[in-house]
C-alpha cells in the first residue's frame, strides 16, 4: 500500500528505497543482536547461557511488544 502510495505522488525509487532501509534498520540491529547471543549461549554452559537467552528472549518479546502498538493505539483511539 506504502509503495502506491509514494508512487502516486512523486516520490523517487531512491528515497523510497534509502527511508526504508532506515525505518528496518532498528529492526536488523535488534535480531541480528538477538541471534547472536543465542549463539554464544549455545556455545556456553551455566551462568552465561542463561544470560544469553535471557537477552535474546528479552529482546524478541520487546520487538514484538513494539509491533503490537500501533494495534493497541488504534483500539485505544476508537
């Protein structure tokens, strides 16, 4: 729909493209993180592979957490 819409009134492939980039950006940095410390937990025992699954569960229950607000404002709105 994003992509019709900036289509429609003029916006350049290339600004499309680089604020989109942008806008996942967040996103990347955060699962990539996640990722890695589920790694390092596998790769670990004891202390520090419950550490690292403590981080990696935290950050995709708050990456999901984020996905859901606008959800939430909109029921909140009407």
């Amino acid at each position: 729909m994003l992509n019709y819409l900036a289509g429609l009134v003029g916006i350049s492939l290339r600004l499309l493209l680089l604020t989109t980039a942008i806008g996942a950006l967040p996103t990347l940095v955060a699962y990539a993180y996640a990722g890695a410390e589920l790694v390092i937990g596998l790769e670990q025992a004891g202390p520090a592979r419950a550490r690292a699954f403590w981080i990696a569960g935290g950050v995709t229950v708050l990456m999901i957490g984020v996905s859901l607000l606008p959800r939430a404002f909109r029921q909140i709105r009407d």
